[in-house]
C-alpha cells in the first residue's frame, strides 16, 4: 500500500482539521484516529480524512495510516513531523498568511530550470525546516495556476506524445483526467512541496492555467472553443480534477456534511467519474445568468476572515452579459462580507484575478470591453485584442468591478468598529505590487498622499506572482509604465471620452513592481497588519526586497 500523494493538510479550525490523500490502491485512512475510506475516479484512489477532537491553540504531530500501516512521514525523512496547529482564543488575533500564484513545477531540465530560478515556496519550506512550529505561518493560500494544463515540461510532453493515439487531441496539453493526474503528481510531488502542504492549512483557487490560458475570456472565446472536439473531455477533466484535487479540501468537515455532491461521491459504489463528469457539466453550464456550482469558500481565521472569490468559472458570458460573477454567486459573496463585519479586525478577500491594477492599463481593459461589445468590425477587433492581450481582469468587467469596489467601500466605511483593513489578495500578471486603495476625494486622478480617514478602514490590493515562473522580457517595461501616475492620468482622461464610468476610489503603487519569483507574507497582530515581499537570495534562502505596513 503506498502514499502516492499527500497528505496535504487543508481547511483547520479550532478542533476540527481535512487532511487530504491519493493512494494506490482502496484503503482505509486513519490520521490521529479519525478515518475515512477512499473513493474511485477511474483507477484512482483519494481520502479526505475530517480529524475531529482536536485541542484549540494546539500543535500535534500526525502520521498517516493506510489500513493500519504507517505510511507518513516517510523512513529517513530529512524533514521535521507533519503538525495540526489550531486555532483558537489565544491565536485569535495573531495570524500570519503566505501567498502567492503561478508556481510551475521543476522540469528537469538544466536550461529551462536556470530560466525559471528558484522556486520561492521551495526557499520558504527549507527556511521551515530551520525554525520552531511557533513561527511558522498560519495559513499558505495559492491564488491560482496551481498545475499549467496547457504548457508543459518537456518531459510530460514527450510522455504525452508517445501516448496520443487520438490525434483529434493537442499533442501538448493534457485532455483527460488520467493526463491531469499525472501533472498533479508531478507539480505536488516536489519533496518541499510535499512537506510545507502537509503542515501549513492550504486554502485553494484555480485560475486560467489550471485549464486552460484564457478560460472564459469572453463569450466568443466560449464559442470557439467549444468547437474543438476535444474540448468537453478537457472541461469535464479539468474542473473534476479541481473538485477532487484542491476545491473539497477548502470546505470544512460541516460544510462536507451538507454538500450533496460531497455525500452522493462518497456514498455512491465502484468509479465516480459519471459522478464527476455530470459535477463538471453542471460547473461550466451557464442557467438563467448563474453557474451550477460554487466554488467560492470561506475561512474564520480569528478575527480575521478570508473570503476566496472564484473569479474564472463563476464568470456569466453566454446569455449576452459580461459579469465576472453571476448576481447570486455576488450575493454569496456579500453576505459573507456583511456577516458579524463589526467583531472583525481584518478582512482578506482573494481572487486569483487583481481587483486593482496599474491604472493606465485598467483603463484599457475597460475601454476594451465597451469597443467588444459593440457591433461590426470595431466590435470584431477589440474581441481580438481583448483575448491576444488577456484583457480579462476585473476591469474588463465593468460591471463587476464597480460592484465588488463599492461592497469593499461599504466594508472599509464600518471602521473604527469594523475591520481595521481590507487587503484583496491576488496573483496572475507576474509581477508583485502593494496599492492603497482611497475612496472619496478626487477618484478621477491617482492619489499621492498617505492621508486616509480615520472613520475607515485601510483598503489594498496585494498581488504576488510568479511564485515560481519565468517574467517575458516585455512585461518589464509594460508594467512599469502601466504604474506611472502620469500615464494613469492621461489614461484615466482618455478612458473617460471613450466611456469609461468614473470610478469610487483612486489608488497608487506603495511597493513595486517586483519582478522575479516571489512569496508574500501578510502579518496580522490584533488591528495591525503589513505585508512583507520575500525572493529567492544568492545564499540559497529568502531576502526581503519590499515591507509596508498597511495600517501606518
């Protein structure tokens, strides 16, 4: 019997804790004397073990049995114990949280792994192997591109290619879910990777490379690619191997018990893929402006709280309208924003997708959207250039951004009794940025000064991305002019004529643009919080190019 994958230690509360598992083989799965039996997805076999019992404020070492045998950790592991830390009154308003998106496996090969550098959560893990648990994170949320469906390692290529007898299929991207299992082993599988997941609470969001670059651009993007005849077994794979791999392990042993799909997975008898394939179907179908299933979750942490927002697949395109989520997945997300806000110190919302970009380029993706929907050759060439120049942010969901900014404007108006900030946590666009956002006052033009209300709370996008990537040459120059405040205003004159709505807030680059590998650590203690941008050094470890502190 053999661990294959795992354990990956996901959502945790203060006596509750999922650890995730793929083996071999049908097993019975036991960590600190709770167990779960695995299930079957063609030939494959996973568990998600709900430890109950545990002790608030508690560190407690775990292995892993697979019917009785201890599989984890592993003989001569140079690693220290896998650890459940819980949360609890003590820990309430302390918390520390890494993040980061875009992290590309090793590939093996010595050219392109000098391109990509060292990967920053490799670098962090082996700083964790230094330290006491006392001062290791709380929580590590990946914001996206957890595994590159479209773009793979020269190994898995060839692999893929020597296998291929249906030439209907690409010969470079993984179609199946059997493909997708073997790029999950592949990217997870790193032996740093494996330990820092199975002792951190890791909170998950897909964005487009998890399926593919693009996803759900635009509606005429869902149109051509619904074409290709290969493309309803990469959706229904891709978003099954979503649910098994990263979305069920975000749900906490309660929100497990009441979900239909979860139960019906569970219950049901021999291979669930026809399970897997009618959730997936359900997920990628739009009915009546809305998606079939949510994918967007909630974490207490405390006094804080993080709220992932599902910012591909929620995305409503087919019926005409452009929104970036359907009105009830948008109503999900504003109860839980609203619920108890006054007892909160901090409030993360994350979405894979920037809520706030450089302004100029911002700008365009909105003036983008507008020339897209209008009819004829114009409407024709902007659709292009919205898809050649990924202009698929918040931005270039007007709509949406407008909404999601005025429900962050309504949080941020509840200080001092409400949460003393609001930090949006992203990834994507390979480079790493801290923006203070500022409402009122003069929203036309970016703002200068560090002046803020005191009757509100300190609002910021946080982005950090690539974790492990290689940044174009041309993105450089792009977003550093992007990030000019005297591009934006000339931006923001011209969005305007051609437009453009006037926006509630202004904002403006307090770190970066950072470029290269990076992992970010946003630092809570009670109604303070900074942010620290953290890259890989010539002596092997982690170095500190950016600190800001958010409630200054």
């Amino acid at each position: 019997m053999t661990l294959l994958l795992g354990p990956v230690l996901r959502h945790v509360a203060e006596t509750t804790a999922m650890v995730w598992v793929q083996t071999d083989a049908p097993a019975e799965v036991t960590v600190l004397g709770s167990t779960a039996r695995t299930f079957e997805v063609q030939g494959h076999h996973y568990a998600l073990v709900a430890v109950q019992g545990l002790t608030p404020d508690s560190t407690t070492e775990y292995q892993v049995h697979l019917d009785g045998e201890q599989v984890w950790p592993e003989p001569d592991s140079r690693f220290p114990p896998s650890v459940i830390r819980t949360r609890g009154p003590a820990t309430g308003q302390r918390l520390r949280v890494i993040f980061g998106s875009c992290r590309y496996p090793k590939t093996g090969d010595d050219r392109i792994d000098a391109k990509l550098g060292r990967d920053a959560l490799d670098c962090y893990a082996e700083r964790m192997t230094t330290q006491p648990s006392e001062r290791w994170p709380d929580v590590l949320i990946l914001l996206g591109d957890q595994v590159y469906a479209d773009e793979l390692t020269p190994d898995a290529r060839q692999r893929l290619t020597g296998r291929r007898t249906n030439k209907k299929r690409p010969p470079d991207e993984v179609v199946s879910f059997d493909e997708y299992v073997g790029l999950y082993r592949h990217t997870w599988g790193d032996p740093e990777i494996r330990w820092v997941m199975s002792t951190l609470p890791t909170a998950m969001i897909f964005d487009d490379h998890d399926i593919r670059d693009d996803w759900n651009t635009s509606a005429a993007w869902r149109v051509a690619v619904n074409k290709k005849p290969w493309w309803r077994d990469r959706i229904r794979a891709g978003l099954a191997s979503y649910w098994v791999y990263q979305h069920i392990g975000n749900l906490s042993p309660q929100q497990l018990d009441e979900d239909v799909d979860y139960q019906q997975i569970l219950s049901a008898g021999g291979d669930r893929w026809p399970l897997l394939a009618d959730l997936a179907d359900r997920a990628d179908r739009e009915v009546d402006g809305e998606k079939g299933l949510r994918f967007s979750f909630r974490w207490d942490l405390g006094r804080s709280r993080l709220l992932m927002v599902d910012s591909r697949n929620a995305r409503i395109l087919d019926d005409g309208s452009r929104k970036m989520l359907g009105d009830r997945e948008f109503g999900w997300v504003q109860r839980h924003v609203d619920d108890d806000l006054e007892s909160l110190d901090h409030l993360i919302l994350a979405t894979s997708l920037p809520w706030l970009l450089p302004p100029a380029i911002g700008d365009m993706q909105t003036v983008n959207e507008i020339a897209a929907d209008r009819s004829g050759i114009r409407g024709v060439m902007a659709e292009k250039i919205r898809q050649a120049a990924d202009f698929e942010h918040w931005p270039a969901f007007s709509t949406s951004f407008l909404r999601f900014s005025e429900l962050i404007e309504a949080a941020a108006g509840h200080a001092p009794r409400g949460p003393a900030t609001v930090s949006v946590l992203s990834g994507d666009v390979h480079h790493s940025y801290a923006a203070r956002a500022r409402f009122g006052g003069r929203p036309d033009v970016p703002d200068d000064s560090d002046e803020s209300d005191d009757h509100e709370a300190r609002v910021h996008q946080l982005v950090c991305s690539p974790v492990h990537n290689y940044v174009p040459f041309y993105v450089k120059p792009v977003f550093r002019l992007g990030w000019s405040s005297w591009v934006a205003r000339r931006a923001r004159r011209w969005a305007r004529r051609h437009g453009a709505p006037d926006l509630p807030m202004s904002w403006r680059n307090l770190s970066g643009p950072l470029f290269g590998n990076t992992i970010a650590t946003l630092e809570i203690t009670e109604r303070h919080a900074g942010v620290v941008f953290e890259q890989p050094d010539d002596e092997g470890g982690l170095s500190a190019v950016s600190s800001i502190g958010l409630t200054d």
